[in-house]
C-alpha cells in the first residue's frame, strides 16, 4: 500500500542552475585567458596557476549546483 504523503515526486533535470555547470567547462577553451608569461605567483607562470583556478572554480560550479538543485 502506498502513502501518497510519503511518495517523492519525479525529479527534473530542468533547473537554471544547471547552466552554471558550462563555466568550467568553456573558461579553459578562452584562449586570450592563456595568451600572457605574466604575472607570475610564487615563480609560476600564469598558465599553471591558472590550471588550478580553474580546477577550483569547477568545484566550486559543481557543489553549488549540487546543492541548488537536490
């Protein structure tokens, strides 16, 4: 017997939010992002740092939407 009350509803994958998830996705592909040696961090040059500023904004995208959307 099923209890309508406790029956979840059908989930959507329709939300806004979920255009948040091509940032980093297309942020990388920008070429002009690339296109410098400077400013360099800790002796790095801006092509490395910037790897890992787009490792954490993918996270970043990832978990709000996670949370948005559950």
């Amino acid at each position: 017997m099923t209890n309508p009350e406790s029956a979840q509803k059908p989930r959507s994958d329709r939300s806004p939010w979920n255009w948040l998830l091509f940032l980093p996705i297309v942020l990388p592909l920008l070429p002009f992002l690339f296109n410098s040696d400077e400013p360099r961090l800790f002796g790095f040059p801006l092509f490395y740092w910037l790897q890992l500023a787009f490792i954490i904004v993918g996270v970043s995208c990832t978990t709000l939407v996670y949370r948005m959307t559950r």
